[in-house]
C-alpha cells in the first residue's frame, strides 16, 4: 500500500493510461462501465501495490489491463446467458402458439374417428410436435407401440374422406 500518495493524486496520473487500454482493447465505453472498472482496477493497484514486487506503474498497468478484459469476459458470458433464456422463451412461444387447436371442429372429428391411442398419437406427435421417444416416455409403453398407434393413425385417416393422402403424408414420420 502506498501511504504517500493520496489516491485523487493517482487517479489524475493515470487515468489516461485507462483511456489508452480501453482504446487498446477496442472497447466503446458509452456509458463509462469500463473507465468505473479500470477506476477500480486501479484503486485495488494503490492499495496492494508492493514496493519490494515492482514499480508502481507497470503493477497499475498490468491490473488495468487485466480487469478490463476480466470485464468484456462477463459482459460476453452475460450477453450469451441472455440469449439462451430468450432463445428459450421464444421457443416456449412457439409450442404455447401450436397449442392453439384453431378448428376445433376438425379435430373433433379426428377425435371421433381414433381410438384413444390413436388420438394420443395425434395429440402428441402433429400438435405439440414430440418425438416417439418423448411420447414413448410420458405414455410409459415401447417406442414401438407409439409407432403402431401412428401407423394405424395414419390408415385409419387416410380411409376416411377428413384428408387427401398429400396432406397425411406431410404430418407421417415413420
């Protein structure tokens, strides 16, 4: 610690060193989160500079540095961790859209024409988009009696005159 120096005294000296490392590191400071950092930076250089280690300004220089790019590491983990919670409420949207049924009437009778597991099938796999092993899953049977139950689904609808066969064959995944 340096006991000689009043820190407003530092920070007059070097604070052009924090502009030079934010310019350095291309970073654009508009609201001066970076130069608060690199203040801080060298607050902790003043206090737990050791005069037997090194000179003081080659410490300060290397504290700067080093906290501002410890900053832009957290600003970018902190901007990927956003992006991954909106990446997943916007995909949380999408299902509570799909959720819609818009023609209720269209699936009542597709309701009425399939047996439970049928329809289960229907539900789970054209609505809300699971795979078989997530239907598989949540059922508690095999992945190939989710397969059966849309094969026949899809033979049972493609007899009856609700669909073409070009617009069942869009929906099928076998």
């Amino acid at each position: 610690m340096i006991k000689n120096h009043d820190f407003a005294e530092v920070v007059d000296e070097y604070k052009r060193l924090i502009y030079y490392h934010i310019r350095k590191l291309n970073i654009i400071d508009r609201n001066g989160d970076f130069f608060a950092e690199g203040l801080y930076a060298l607050w902790q250089a003043h206090d737990t500079y050791d005069e037997n280690a090194g000179t003081l300004s080659s410490y300060i220089n290397w504290k700067i540095h080093n906290a501002l790019i410890d900053k832009i590491r957290k600003d970018n983990r902190t901007v990927e961790a956003e992006e991954r919670f909106q990446d997943h409420v916007i995909h949380m949207q999408l299902y509570q859209v799909e959720d819609v049924v818009l023609d209720p009437y269209l699936w009542k009778s597709i309701r009425a024409l399939l047996t439970d597991n049928q329809w289960k099938w229907i539900y789970y796999s054209i609505i809300h988009d699971f795979s078989v092993d997530q239907i598989a899953a949540r059922e508690g049977v095999t992945r190939d009696a989710v397969k059966n139950w849309g094969r026949h689904a899809r033979k049972r609808l493609e007899n009856s005159s609700i669909f073409n066969r070009k617009a069942l064959e869009k929906y099928s995944r076998a």
